[in-house]
C-alpha cells in the first residue's frame, strides 16, 4: 500500500518567494496534519484537518503560511512570501479515527525547504 | 493540556550495551503512549504503542517501553544496542476521550538522538 507522498522532498528558494508543498494522506485517511521539524523548536504542529476541515491551526505561525484540503486525497500548505526562518523540513502525516483508534500516525518523508 | 518530556537531547552507548529512553508525560487522564522513531532524512515512523492492557509493550527491532502510571513515564528500552539503532526517537501522547477513541492529535516531545559507538 502507498505511504503519505509528499512533495516536493527539497525545496530551495529565494526569500520572497511563493513556497507550495503537497501532500497525498494514505487512502481512508479522514485526518490530516502538517508538521514543522527544526534544530530548535523540534516537532510542531502546524495545522491539522478533519474530513478536509481545519480543526486547529493555532499552530500556524503567521498569515503567511496557509494550508488547504479540497478534498479528502491532496492538501497543500503554502508559504507566501517565504523567509529564511521557515526554512524547515515539513512532515505530513495521516491517521483514521474510528472508534476505539489509538490515533497513530503515519507520515511522509518530509519536504525539506531551504529558503536563502 | 497534555505535555512530553524527554530527559537528555542526545544519549551515547556503545554497541551491545541496553539502551535507555526516557520519557514522561503530563495528561489529565491516561493517554494513548507512541514512540516514533526517526533515520537520517527520513519521516517517522512507530515503533510501538501503548493502548491499554498490558503496561510493557513489545515493538520493532527489540524495543519494548514501559506504561509506569505512577510515575507518569512510558520510558523505552533495548537490552542491547545495534550500530543500525542510531537515530532520533519520539516519545508522543494523544488525549482520548472517555470512550476512548484518540482525538486524533498527538503531541511529541523533543526528540532524543540515539548515538551507538562500535
């Protein structure tokens, strides 16, 4: 079976510049999450979706950074304009809630952005 | 509010020595436990899970954790090292409801770099 694909796996780029990373959950997936990896804040989340509806986004860090799900196999999360500290390898992961689910996460290779 | 802690960044063994991970947790009710692990330019993966029942957890490659609800630590171990264990390891929490189903959201803790000397 297909993992969580992600794309694309490295990034680099101007300051200034228009940053989009995708990402496919695994099929049946109803949850979404983005997750930020740096040196020094570790894991974050940045947002996460439920049947492609934002629940949380409090993790967002600024108006610069915003995330869609049009539909239950694809979701962007774009950067706009980028800066050299968003430069981050960001995960996405999935996960099915059924009942009695223990919430598991299952994530991408990551897209590693370098923004210069 | 559900928190992770994960004491020391980086842990060093050498080969064929246990391994020991430690990890507490800040939950109001008992969570569901994960540890994740991490390889060099790779996304995480599980390694093993606590749910409920048994409190010593059996996962991939030798790992085993243990559920300590007193002392609120869910701490992982490998009685011995392998060169190929080096990596980065998560300890994670997801809050549950009282039915328990998760919420589907999990919280990580820092992240401790596992070094295996030869």
């Amino acid at each position: 079976d297909a993992g969580v694909i992600q794309s694309p796996r490295h990034e680099v780029t101007e300051m200034g510049q228009e940053v989009t990373l995708r990402c496919k959950p695994i099929s049946g997936h109803d949850y979404l999450f983005w997750y930020r990896q740096t040196m020094m804040r570790g894991l974050e989340l940045l947002i996460y979706f439920n049947n492609n509806v934002p629940i949380d986004d409090s993790g967002m860090p600024e108006d610069r950074f915003s995330a869609k799900m049009p539909n239950a196999s694809f979701s962007t999360l774009k950067i706009q304009p980028s800066e050299p500290r968003d430069s981050a390898v960001y995960f996405c992961a999935s996960s099915f809630r059924a009942p009695r689910d223990t919430g598991e996460l299952f994530f991408g290779e990551g897209s590693r952005l370098t923004v210069l | 509010a559900q928190s992770v802690t994960q004491l020391g960044s980086h842990v060093s063994v050498s080969e064929g020595a246990l391994v020991l991970l430690r990890c507490n947790y800040s939950s109001s009710v008992p969570p569901y436990l994960f540890w994740y692990v991490q390889y060099p330019n790779q996304g995480l993966q599980l390694l093993l899970k606590y749910t409920t029942g048994a409190t010593l957890v059996k996962g991939i490659n030798g790992f085993e954790a243990e559920f300590k609800k007193s002392e609120t630590s869910f701490h992982l171990t490998k009685p011995s090292a392998h060169m190929s264990d080096a990596a980065e390891y998560f300890c994670a929490v997801s809050a549950r409801d009282a039915g328990g189903t998760s919420y589907g959201k999990l919280t990580f803790g820092q992240g401790t770099i596992l070094t295996v000397h030869p």
